[in-house]
C-alpha cells in the first residue's frame, strides 16, 4: 500500500496586514473578491487538504490566480500560511528550526522553476553542481555527479556552456539535472515546462516520466495546462480561487467532473485518447473477446474489438489476469457523451 509523504492540513493564506484578523471573514463564507474589495485582504488559498502519496506524481492545475503556485511554496515554507500545517513524513515543516529548514531544502526537497532559475555566471556542470557544492559535497565529487544527470537528460557536450547560449529546452534540462543532482526525495515542480514551445514541452514529460520510472521520486507538479495533468499525473487536485474544487486520478476526474466548473476544462480533450478501459468495465472472471490491458486506451480498445471483429473484449490486469469486459458499444458511448456517468467498476 502507498503511503502518504505529504500531507496538506487545513491550510489558508491570507495576504495583507493582520491576516489572522481577515480569518473571522474567511470563517464565515465571505468570497474571494469581496474579501479583497470590502476589507483589503487577498485570500491566496482556503481550507487546502491533499495527500500526496510517496513516489508518485501529484498535480495540482488551475487557471492563473487560482492559487497553485502559492501553494507549491508553502510545502518548503518559502510561504509562511496563515494557519494550517505541511506534515513531511508526518513532521510538521512549519515546526522546523531556521537550521532544520535549511537542512531539509538541501536535502529532501529540490525544486524547478518555470523560468529556470540558472546562474548566468555559471556553466552547465557548474548550475548542476550548485546543490552538491551547498550540501558541502566535494568539487570532484560533485562534478563527477552532476556528470551522470547531464548525460541523463541528454545534454552531453554542453557542460561548458553557459545559460544565455543554450535554447529554453536545454535551459530547463539543466534546472531538472539540477534538481536530480541532489538525490533529494521530493522534487517541487512550478509551471517547470510551461515557458517552452508545444514539441519541446512534450519532450520535457517524456524525460520526467522516463526518469520516474526508474527514480520513483515524489513529485508535486503544478501546471495550468489540463492535457499536461492528463499525460503525468498520478493524481490531481484542481484548484480555483484558492479553493480545491475536486482530487482524484485522470480518469474519475473525466468521468465524474465535480461541477460545471470541471466540465469546462475537460470538455475539449480526445476522451478516447486519455479515457482507459479501466474506467468503463464491467466486472467478469471469464474471457470474451480479444484481450487487452486494464490501462489500454479507447481509442485502442475500439481498435482492437473492430479488427478482430468482436463486440465485446476482456480486460486483464498487468498480470494476465481478467478482471472485467468492454463493449463496442459502452466504449463509443464514453467517448461521445461528457456527461455520460460511470457504469464500470475502475480497476484499482
């Protein structure tokens, strides 16, 4: 069983002078935008609870101001909240000494920014080298590390060049070698590939999830771009004026959206594409049709039943074993009707 490596606790931020005295507001319902019309105060984020499970991928989305980014702050305290706690392996990180503090950002916590971050002073080996060089590791040794992350992120022969010469996609490399270079644990990732070109940008996800598979580190990934929590997400909690408006995996978002609020941003992605047979099957011990895994998509399901001719397929877990069936027809039907509710039973 996963367990939890960090768990979010009843966490606001208010923004202005004497914030706990905008708490009283805050309690009683008032909004957003009249908190910050009729008393002053900017109200950042409301009553946050998410569990972030170890060694997975955990994304938090919205629209721009809808707080994520403040969020992502707050798990390494370079944002105090207002009230509320951040529990790393159960250890509150608002209860942390200056030098506990230090300590667990040089060591547990990395963390890649959308706009870089480099030092344009320094080289390629040398930005890579700058977490190992704080931790106090030895030059050659942090050399020769950071070394094994440039190569990994394919960024071979450019060890010394500086930033300023390299283009936003190999910059980004960099920031995620950087990040990588210090072993740490947890890797905080804000808006990390959002400044990069469409093809660039999928090439970034391709390397996070090829390096995941192996590194298995856990990771808090904040973007703004719905497709993107799609294709990397383990879980995702989306947020909207500070608020958590619905959590779960891909696929229980899609299928059950929350509110209207969900099923505007869900309404334009290739449902075949992301929508898994897993979210629409029935139950079954017994074979009927062509085989195919739990996480096969749709759009691959209905491949698969019109080549063999069938109307309906099995659905079997990574270890061969059948879990549930698939219709032709229950697949056509999730794919053109967003409203559509769960009829299956996802595998787990």
């Amino acid at each position: 069983m996963t367990r939890t490596k960090i768990e979010i606790k009843n966490l606001y931020k208010v923004f202005g002078d004497g914030p706990m005295k905008a708490m009283e507001f805050v309690h009683e319902g008032v909004s957003k935008q009249e908190l910050l019309d009729k008393h002053g105060y900017v109200l950042g984020l409301r009553n946050i609870n998410i569990k972030v499970q170890e060694k997975k991928i955990q994304v938090i989305m919205g629209l721009s101001g809808s707080g994520k980014s403040t969020l992502i702050r707050h798990i390494n305290r370079l944002i105090e909240p207002t009230t509320g706690e951040v529990l790393i392996d159960g250890n509150n990180v608002l209860g942390m000494t200056t030098e506990e503090l230090r300590e667990f950002r040089r060591h547990k916590a990395s963390m890649v920014f959308q706009r870089f971050g480099l030092l344009p002073h320094r080289t390629v080996v040398q930005n890579v080298a700058y977490g190992l060089t704080v931790q106090g590791v030895d030059l050659g040794l942090a050399k020769e590390r950071s070394q094994r992350w440039i190569d990994r992120v394919g960024l071979a022969g450019f060890e010394e060049h500086f930033p300023a010469q390299l283009s936003g996609g190999m910059q980004q490399r960099v920031g995620l070698a950087r990040a990588l270079a210090t072993d740490a644990e947890i890797l905080l990732m804000d808006e990390a590939f959002s400044a990069l070109d469409p093809l660039i940008r999928t090439d970034m996800q391709n390397i996070l999830l090829g390096l995941q598979e192996e590194l298995h580190k856990t990771i808090v990934f904040i973007t703004h771009d719905l497709d993107e929590a799609l294709r990397i997400g383990d879980k995702i909690s989306i947020l909207r004026d500070g608020e958590v408006v619905q959590q779960g995996d891909p696929q229980s978002i899609i299928m059950k959206p929350a509110d209207n609020y969900i099923s505007d941003f869900i309404k334009d992605i290739n449902r075949g594409r992301v929508l898994e047979v897993r979210s629409i099957m029935k139950k079954a011990s017994k074979s009927s049709g062509p085989k195919m895994n739990f996480n096969t998509s749709l759009e691959e399901a209905i491949q698969l039943l019109a080549s063999h001719g069938r109307d309906t397929g099995t659905v079997v877990s990574d270890k061969g074993e059948t879990i549930g069936r698939i219709s032709m027809e229950s697949a056509i039907a999730a794919i053109a009707r967003p409203d559509r509710s769960n009829q299956g039973v996802p595998y787990k």
